[in-house]
C-alpha cells in the first residue's frame, strides 16, 4: 500500500467535496427516472 | 423527476447501507438489506403508495418468472404477455390514455425507474424459462429487482452478475484501501458532474419547449451538442454514484458508458452509450428477431435486409422503451434509420473493396475523425426528439412540411 498514492486520492476527494459545497446545484432533474 | 441524491438523508442512507451489508453475515444480510432497499424506496424515491405499487410490480415479475421456470415456452409467454400489458397500463403511454376510459387511468400507480424494472423482470423470466438461472428465491429476486443502487435509473444488471456478486462467487471491489478510496471517488466524482456539470450545459441546450424552425442551422447544431453533453453528463455522473457506492456495498453495477463521444459510427456509439440496455437489447430483442427472419422465406437470403429490419425494429422498442410518447417513437426511428443507412453503406463498401482494403480505409485517421464528427452530431441529431415536447415535434414536422 503506497502513502503517496492514499494521500494523492485523500487529497482528490477533499477537492471534489468542497467543489461539491460551493457550486453544487440544490436539487437536479435526473432525466433517466422518468423511464 | 427530482432525485436527492446529494442531500443528507441519501448520503446517510448509503453509509449505513455499506457498513450494515458489510457487517451482517449469512441470511439475516439478505433481510437487512430488503429493509434498506424498502427504507430507499420509501424515503428517498417514492413514498409508501409508490413504494407499494413498486413492490407489486415487482413480485408480479417473480410470478412471471417462476411460470416460466416451470411451463417453459407457454409459461414464458402469459408471463410476459400479462406482464407487458401491466407495464403498458402501469406506465401510461399516450395510446393508452386515448384508449382508456378515465375513471381507470390513475396517477397512484406511478413510480421511478418503471421501465427498468420492467426489463430485468423480463430478462429473468426469459432466462429462468431457458433452465439457466437455477432456483430463484424470493427475496434474492426482491433484493436484485428494488436494489436501490440500479433502482431508479439503471445500469440494467443481469441477475447472474448481481447473485454471483452477493453469494462472493466474484468480488466486486480489490480488497485494498486504495480501491475503496477509489470507489469513493467515483460516486464523488459522479456527483460533481450530475450537480455541478451537469446544470451548467443543460442551461445552453435545448429545452422541451424550443421552437426548431426558429433556431436556424447553428443554433439547432449547438444547443443538440449541449443537451446531448448534458444528458451524458446528468446520466453518467448518475451511473458513477451508484458504481461507486455498489462497489463499497459488495454488488458493483456494470459499466453503462465508454466514452460514446468517440464512437466511430452509431453500431460503435451504442456499444459504448448506455451499455447494458444495448446488451439487453441485443440478447432479447435484435438476436430473436435476426434468427427469425432468417428462417422466412422473403428474407433467408438477405441478410442485410434481415439485419435492418432487425435494427428498425429493436431502435423502435429502445424508443418506446424510453418514453411515452411520439417523440420517443421518432428519436428509435432515426437511430434505426441512421443503422440502415451505416449497415447497407459498410455492406457496399465491402462488396467493392473487399474486407482488407475497407480495415485499411477505416484506419487513415481522415476517415476515424470524420467518421467520430458525423456519428456525434447524427446522434445529437436523434436527441433532440429525446428532449422535445411531442407538440413541438408535430409543429416543426407540420411547418416543414407545408414549405
């Protein structure tokens, strides 16, 4: 288990969270479940 | 519809799901995760009345499938009969609210993700009647059928994969930190294209209430490629989610997209857009109907004859499959036009070339481009029936052709 590859995805996930937290729409039409 | 899957309630749900399935063993796991499939239901998609009328469907779908298991060919056949009418009834398509009386059309009925649904109970009862799914449980049945990661949008799982998944026949994630932490970062990357991509694309492509006619040749050609990306984009960022939290929970869905913006032509684009209704599609409908019509005497020997056909057909059913309406009914019909029109142009081309000079003539990287530029913008053509109302469709048709 490589500590760089652990910190490399740790470090990705924080990133995707706080996209998430400051531009992530409320709610989203998820075309797909109308069929 | 309106799914919430960034919101607390979801988010939670799926983190006690993935320590609750990973933490029980033996047949209580199999009840414990009835329960959270029924709490997924019931909380997140549908309510208790849609939760029961899924419920409903759902078993109707064992009974078909056990009929099946047991008569074999005549089994198989009530069973989806009876089960196709119910679909057609439950999922309200516009012939049969024309056809039907209004005291027996009611809205209680609807539900989430009918349509698929709909196939893996069909795709059950057709393998059960074959003898190769081997003894089918109830609650297994239930558990694939409501899982709630494939539930409301797909990927179309094949039972076999889903079993052999739960019993530890095959694994469905490394048992390493690194793939974990990957399949967390998928549904975290999902997320952010579904709520943050996704939204941002949708507000420059078509909407439903678009007038065609008045867009002109640019504005037609650039709001499909926007609705097109952001349809992938809604779609796949779902698939990712639910990838990455079946990963952590013991049941991986399959891989529904392989970057279809690349696709070379619309036989290559459905390889790689929307994978596992084009593999169902391919074993239930296509195949069947290609051996039939090879063994009919007009179309024995025409086999490209046989294949469009086939083609037409199968587009047709995935556009019905897709919604209720015209709309739909015309977006299969382009995408079976656009199979024609490829299949009988690689047909000719092999005629005069032979097969050598035709691999040669696909490989010069002229001809890969070109072919991935036309495919992009013939199947952004196809969508934009995906997206528009079926009176704006009529109207643009109606206007056209009055010219």
């Amino acid at each position: 288990m490589s500590r760089h590859g652990i910190a490399v995805r740790l470090l990705a996930a924080a990133s995707l969270i706080v996209v998430l937290l400051l531009l992530a729409r409320r709610s989203v039409d998820f075309v797909y479940t109308g069929f | 519809m309106q799914i919430t899957l960034l919101s607390t309630q979801f988010l939670a749900l799926a983190a006690v799901s993935v320590l609750l399935v990973a933490g029980v063993r033996g047949q209580p796991r199999q009840y414990v995760f009835l329960a959270l499939n029924s709490a997924f239901l019931w909380w997140i998609f549908l309510g208790p009345i849609g939760t029961l009328s899924t419920v409903v469907f759902s078993l109707t779908g064992f009974v078909g499938a056990r009929m099946a298991a047991r008569f074999g060919r005549r089994g198989l056949t009530a069973g989806i009969v009876l089960y196709t009418a119910l679909f057609v009834y439950q999922r309200q398509y516009d012939f049969v609210t024309w056809v039907l009386p209004d005291i027996l059309l009611t809205d209680i009925l609807r539900t989430v993700g009918l349509s698929f649904l709909f196939f893996k109970a069909v795709h059950v009862m057709i393998d059960a009647a074959g003898g190769t799914l081997g003894r089918i449980d109830l609650i297994t049945y239930l558990n694939y059928s409501l899982n709630f990661t494939t539930f409301a949008m797909g990927p179309i799982q094949r039972f076999q994969d889903y079993r052999d998944q739960w019993e530890g026949v095959k694994t469905a994630l490394e048992p390493r930190l690194e793939a974990h932490l990957d399949a967390g970062l998928r549904a975290l990357a999902g997320l952010a294209k579904a709520y943050v991509l996704a939204p941002f694309v949708a507000d420059y492509g078509l909407q439903p209430d678009t007038d065609l006619l008045s867009l002109g040749l640019t504005g037609l050609f650039v709001q499909s490629w926007a609705f097109w990306i952001y349809l992938y984009l809604n779609f796949s960022g779902y698939c990712d989610i639910v990838i990455g939290i079946g990963s952590l929970l013991g049941v991986r869905p399959p891989e529904n997209f392989n970057r279809p913006f690349l696709a070379r032509n619309i036989s290559d684009f459905w390889q790689r857009q929307h994978r596992s209704l084009t593999l169902w599609l391919t074993d239930y409908v296509f195949n069947p109907l290609y051996r039939f019509f090879l063994t009919r005497p007009a179309t024995t020997r025409h086999r490209l004859l046989a294949a469009n056909l086939s083609l037409v057909v199968t587009m047709l059913v995935s556009g019905l499959w897709h919604g209720t309406t015209v709309s739909f009914l015309i977006f299969g019909l382009v995408h079976g036009l656009w199979f024609v029109v490829y299949r009988t142009w690689d047909h000719l081309l092999t005629t005069r070339l032979g097969r050598q000079r035709v691999k040669q003539f696909r490989q010069h990287p002229l001809v890969h481009a070109g072919g991935i530029v036309l495919t992009f913008n013939a199947t952004a053509l196809a969508f934009v029936f995906f997206q528009l109302r079926p009176e704006r469709v009529v109207e643009a048709i109606v206007q056209v052709a009055g010219r």
